[in-house]
C-alpha cells in the first residue's frame, strides 16, 4: 500500500482497519442509545476543517442527507450495527446529526406482555 488517496483494502482480505479501530475502542456510543428505527439527518455540512472525521463518518453524512433509519444506514455502509450506532453517536455529539426518536419507545404496556406470555403458555 502506498501513501495517498488509496483505500485501505487488501483485495482478498477486505478491509484492513479492524472496526474497534473504527471506534477507538468504544462498544457504546455517547450519549442515547440509538433504536434500529430511529431516524437519522445530516444537519448541516461539515465545517471546512474535517480532519477529525474519519472516511465512514464523512460517509454517514452523506448518506443522512435525507432521513434514513440507522438499520438502513448500517445496510449501506455495510458495517455492523454497532459500530454504525457509535459512529452516529459521534456525529450527534458534534452537531452534524439529528436524531428523530421513534414512536412507541419504551416498556410494552401490560397487555401485550400478558398475551405474550399467554401464548407461549399455549405451546
């Protein structure tokens, strides 16, 4: 591999850089853990100085520029969830993401638990 605009990819191996390198080392992101629906926008472009974003955040930005789901965007960038989810918090965190949370979020109320557990009783 030479120094420049080449892609950090072995041809048969894929990727080089491992995904905890993606995210420092982090398992969780910042902040709020994000739902597989939650609805994610680019707010604004990013400041002229993005040397702290790394190509997948930059990449992220791009593809929030229309509301996306963060289980479609970890599709199309095609990294696992959880490092789309800390990467995403990290946009959050900077500003350049908003985050819609999905309606419906929370303890499923007593009715539906009780049905539940009345049908796996049935089997």
């Amino acid at each position: 591999m030479t120094s420049g605009g080449e892609m950090w990819l072995d041809r048969e191996a894929g990727p080089v850089v491992r995904h905890y390198a993606l995210t420092a080392g982090r398992t969780r992101p910042r902040g709020e853990r994000l739902d597989l629906i939650d609805m994610v926008t680019a707010v604004r472009e990013p400041r002229a100085d993005t040397r702290e974003l790394g190509p997948e955040h930059r990449r992220l930005i791009d593809l929030c520029q229309t509301p996306a789901a963060v289980a479609d965007l970890a599709s199309q960038i095609d990294l696992p969830l959880g490092v789309v989810r800390i990467l995403l918090g990290d946009l959050r965190e900077k500003g350049l993401v908003s985050v819609v949370r999905a309606p419906g979020r929370g303890t499923p109320q007593e009715s539906v638990l009780r049905s539940v557990l009345e049908g796996l009783r049935a089997l």
